[in-house]
C-alpha cells in the first residue's frame, strides 16, 4: 500500500539518499500489517521522545504508533520538538 511521510526540520537527514524534500512528503510502499511505528523504525528515526507523531492531522502518542496499522493513502508527519533555554 501507498503511504506518505513527511519528516520537518532536522528529521529530514533520515531521507533515504536520493529523496528531493523539495519535492513534498516521500512517497512510500508500505506492507499490509505494518504499524506505524514500524514503519518509522524502518527510516532509522530515533525515539519518540524527540518528536510529535502526526497521523493524517492527528497526533499519535508512542503506544497507539506502535498499533495503529498503516492504510492506503495515510500521511505521516513528524514534527521535532523545539529545545532551547
């Protein structure tokens, strides 16, 4: 199935190589049972702590990333969290 992810800021550097971020959300090929924290984890991006999941405008928390099934057509966004003092 058809997924997008769309990773802001200093989570772009998790693109695979050849991905133009110019060029909107990375389109991808999910299997069917895939979670979306696997999902995530198969991009290499760290723990959940360091970042807001965002499923189709809704922010996901770590424990409903790691249920929630993939759908055709979902879009995942993650959003790192601002730090500073």
């Amino acid at each position: 199935m058809q997924v997008s992810i769309n990773l802001i800021g200093i989570l772009q550097e998790y693109y695979p190589d050849a991905v133009d971020t110019a060029a909107g959300p990375l389109a991808r090929e999910a299997a069917a049972g895939t979670t979306v924290r696997a999902l995530i984890s198969e991009l290499g991006v760290p723990n959940e702590d360091e970042y807001f999941i965002m499923l189709n405008g809704d922010r996901l928390d770590d424990a409903t990333a790691s249920a929630r099934v993939l759908e055709e057509n979902d879009a995942i966004v993650l959003v790192p969290v601002i730090k500073g003092g």
